[in-house]
C-alpha cells in the first residue's frame, strides 16, 4: 500500500510539472509591424513593440509580474503622440486582436468594427489618459493623443512578424524594476529615439549590447528590421535561446492591407516614388543605395516563421490552471 502511495504522488508530481514547467518558461518577441497608410508609403520601415510573455500591465504606465492564475503577457510601445507619454502597456491579446481574453476575435474588419473594438479598449484601460471626447474620429485625428488606437487591434491594419527567445525570471523581474524606476515621458523622435530605438533599448535591459544600428545600411537610423536581424542572429548563434519566428497575419476585412518592412537604403531602392525621382535628378543615388542594400540589407524579414492564429494566441496566454495539461500553453513555444 505505502509503495502504491508513493508511485501515486511521484506520477501526481510528475503530472503537475508537465502541466506547469511550460508556464514557467518565459520569453521576449520584437514584434514588426508592417508599414501602412500614407506614412507607411513615405517612410515603409514599419513599427516595433516588445512583447513579455511573464509580465502584465499594471495600468497603460506600468507593468509587473503576472499572478500565476491571470492570463499572461503585456505588449510594450513608443508612439510619437499619447499626450506627455512615451509608452503605453497593453495586455497581448488587447494589441494584436483588440479583444479581451475570452472575448471572440473579429473575423472580418470593417473601419467601424475596428474603431467599435478600439473604444471598448480605450474605456476598459485607457480612460484616464483618454477621455471620452479626446479620442479623435475614427480616422484617426485626434490632436495630441491620436496615436492612442495603435496600441490595439494592431493586426487590424498590419501583418505582424514575430522575432522570440527566451528569458529568466531574474531578467524579468530586473526588467520591471528598471521600466518602473524611469519617468514614463515623451521622449520620441524619429531620428534618435522612435519605436525601434525603444525596443532596442528594452532588449538590451535583457541581453546587453544584443542590438546595435546599422550605421551603414541603415544610415545610422535604428529600424524595426535591424532590431528583429539582431534577435535573430543572437537566436542562431545561441540554440539555449530557442529562436522562434512566427507570423500573426493581418485580419480579413476591408481596410487596406500593408506593405513589406524595408530597412533604410532598401526603403530608397524599392519605394518607386524615391527611386523614379532620383534616377532623374541624381542618377548615383540609386547606385549607392544598390551598393549598400547588397552589402548590408538582403537580410529579410519573416524567414522560417510559422503562423499564429488568433484562437491560439488567446489559448496560450490562459493560466496553466485553466489549461487540461499545460497544453494550450504550447501554442507559442
């Protein structure tokens, strides 16, 4: 009886870290959003996020670590107009779907359904930084906090590439403690400090000196695309990292659809509307920016990814109690 016993509470153990040791690994995605709209045309480098998949939003301000029983992750990003601020924390599903855990997620957008799930998101965690009646139109001008509705629904608009590896709950926890210690404000420009200068800042909280700028390629501009190449080439040459690359497409519907990440020489080569124009006026520009793209921007975005679909977003980040065997956490692994 007393060996039955003990072969009982050795398979219970065993069943209780299958079910939770997937929780207990954590990792960080640089999150690229292609380009879209007429800044997307003018400027096709697209937009940068971090995702933290054991870290949650306290508040749009600030962040923490997650509760074991609350569904995980929280989504980091610089805009250039939320008022006074800097950065904004959104949970994961919120971001990329605008849809609450457990809310269903839109199978086709329409301007008016997506600005609908926008709003709902704005009152549930937005309302003290945007009031009703300071949230703009649905086009998107809303004065000094019109850039408030990128924060959700992202893949509304965007594809979305996803560049993760892994991290420690000590890299976690002194993440938070730095984010927290540093005034939340406005600090965006486009040349010294955007989106991707954010991100880069963030992964290097993480893994020091892990992103630099192509100062060649690039011009010395940091871009989303040179933020995921240094994720990747850090997930190659470290296989303790487990690099995973995935693909969240950009929801059905009927709002245009977004335009390949460029890098900077690689912007100029390819937007017609630049190089129609310099091949007139300055023919050794387009020349340059082909000697530059060849030596340093083949690099492309989205290689070996494997799609995301919404339903399993939303399963992988429910709590391992709610999970059957900590299954529905693999969904991202």
């Amino acid at each position: 009886m007393k060996r039955a016993l003990r072969f009982s509470t050795l398979c219970a153990a065993m069943y209780v870290f299958a079910a939770t040791s997937t929780f207990a690994r954590a990792e960080l995605t640089v999150l690229i959003g292609e380009p879209f709209g007429n800044f997307g045309s003018m400027m096709p480098v697209g937009h940068t996020a971090l995702y933290l998949s054991r870290l949650c939003a306290d508040g749009p301000l600030k962040i923490r670590m997650c509760r074991a029983d609350e569904p995980q992750g929280v989504v980091l990003a610089r805009y250039h107009r939320i008022g006074q601020y800097d950065w904004l924390a959104s949970p994961v599903t919120e971001f990329l779907y605008a849809a609450a855990p457990g809310e269903p997620v839109q199978s086709f957008v329409t301007a008016e359904s997506a600005w609908t799930a926008r709003q709902r998101y704005r009152r549930r965690y937005l309302a003290e930084i945007v009031p009703d009646g300071q949230e703009g139109d649905s086009t998107g001008h809303g004065g000094p906090l019109e850039e408030w509705w990128e924060s959700a629904g992202v893949t509304f608009n965007r594809r979305v590439w996803g560049y993760q590896i892994d991290t420690t709950p000590e890299q976690d926890r002194r993440f938070v403690e730095t984010v927290n210690a540093d005034a939340n404000r406005h600090l965006y420009h486009l040349k010294k400090t955007n989106c991707a200068d954010f991100v880069a800042q963030m992964v290097n909280v993480y893994f020091p000196g892990l992103v630099r700028n192509d100062r060649i390629g690039d011009f010395g501009l940091m871009t989303p695309k040179e933020v995921a190449r240094c994720v990747a080439a850090y997930g190659e040459t470290h296989p303790e990292a487990h690099l995973r690359i995935t693909e969240m497409p950009q929801l059905p519907g009927t709002l245009r659809r977004s335009r390949p990440v460029r890098g900077g020489a690689e912007a100029g080569l390819k937007t017609k509307r630049y190089l129609l124009t310099l091949a007139v006026i300055q023919p050794e520009v387009p020349t340059g920016l082909l000697v530059l793209y060849l030596w340093h921007g083949r690099w492309k975005i989205g290689q070996g990814a494997e799609v995301e679909t919404p339903q399993q977003w939303m399963a992988a980040i429910e709590p391992p109690a709610s999970s059957s065997s900590g299954s529905s956490m693999q969904a991202l692994r």
